[in-house]
C-alpha cells in the first residue's frame, strides 16, 4: 500500500532502537503495520471497537504474526500505559487527532514515559497551542522536528524524548533549519491565520512577530 508523506516521514523518524511501537488512535493501523515483520512489538490502540476488529480481520488475511503484535480497544486518554512499557524502550506514536485529545493522550502517557522512550507527535492543527502547553506542562525536549506538505496542508512533526539538548520552541527551531518552498509557504500562511487574529487575540501578536521575525531571518 502507497504511503501518503506524512505518514511516511512519521515512520521514518521512529528511532532503530527500538523495541516496542504504540500505534496510538491507529485507525487503519498503517503506521504500525510498517513494523510487523521487524524485531519490533507492535501494540495497536483505538477506541472504537469496529476500528479494532477490522484492523485484526486484516491483520489475519495477511498471516501477519499475531504473537509479536497486539491489537486493543481502548480509551488513549485513560489507559496505563505502563502495564506493557515496563523496561522497554518504547515509541509512542500520537498522529491524526486534535490538539486537545492529542495532549491529553500525551499527558497520560508521560505517566509512566522512561528516559528510554520516545514520542513522536503530529497533530491536525493548532501546533503552537500544542507547543506552548508542552513546554508549560511536561519536561519534554526536543530531538528532531520537520515539515511536510501534502495536497495543500502542512503538517509539522516532532519527535521528543526526556533527554534531547534541544528546547521545545513556539513557532519551531529545527523545522527552519533546511528552509525551502515548503517552510517558506507555511510561514505566510502562519502570518496570515495570526494577523486575522491579531483584532480578538491578544497573545496573537507575540506568535505573529515571532513567525515575522524567522520569515526576514532565512533565505529561501
């Protein structure tokens, strides 16, 4: 099956190390199923039952091997991780949901997250607000992020640990790093959707100028 970009670029960023993947809200369980015939333990979660039995029925047709992956219906938001993260180094993949599901899955994850583990992250919208309640709630750093565009919509993706150098940041650090079309497309638009914002917000304005500002600083 053909990839979009995005989901692509997520598995991509997974680190080699690692030992067991969680395909969080997995919906088609794309993402995880890249992993089945790795040394990787897939856990597959969602919500919906219908979502989880199709995604076994599929799994089965394709005599994937059941004993190296496992398929939940579960709650994101509510379910202890740390009954199968115990002395793993674990990969928690949140993608495909909103922010405000997305931080709570994350919130409920770094109940039991180790030095170990890692989580990569790309949400619909909204990644400033993601941005900002990341760095106010969680000790989470930065260790890689990128920028992919797919038919018109951006989509930023970060990956984060406990033991990165690198800040987690408002607007982005490390997605600016290579600049192209794709991030220069995207900062207007950023500057845009927060300048029609700028007469009802006003903390619009300090992400407005900061997306100004790294706009005049790169050369595209």
């Amino acid at each position: 099956m053909n990839l979009s970009r995005r989901l692509q670029k997520i598995i991509n960023l997974v680190p080699e190390n690692t030992q067991v993947l969680w395909d969080i809200c997995c919906d088609h369980g794309l993402i995880g199923s890249q992993f089945l015939n790795s040394k990787v333990n897939v856990i597959f979660i969602d919500r919906v039952e219908s979502i989880t039995s199709k995604l076994k029925l599929k799994l089965a047709a394709n005599s994937t091997d059941l004993s190296s992956c496992k398929v939940m219906t579960a709650n994101a938001i509510e379910y202890d991780y740390a009954k199968l993260s115990t002395n793993k180094r674990n990969t928690y993949i949140v993608a495909g949901v909103g922010t405000d599901v997305g931080l709570n899955i994350i919130l409920q994850i770094l109940k039991s997250f180790t030095l170990n583990d890692t989580l990569v992250v790309s949400l619909h919208k909204n990644n400033v607000k993601l941005r900002q309640r990341l760095i106010k709630e969680t000790d989470l750093r930065l260790k890689d992020e990128v920028l992919v565009e797919e038919q018109g919509k951006y989509y930023e993706i970060m990956v984060l640990d406990l033991v990165a150098v690198e800040k987690i940041t408002e607007i982005g650090s490390l997605l600016w790093e290579r600049p192209g079309k794709v991030q220069e497309n995207y900062l207007y638009k950023q500057l845009n959707y927060y300048k029609n914002k700028l007469p009802f917000e006003a903390k619009a304005q300090a992400i407005y100028d900061q997306y100004a500002q790294k706009l005049g600083s790169l050369d595209f």
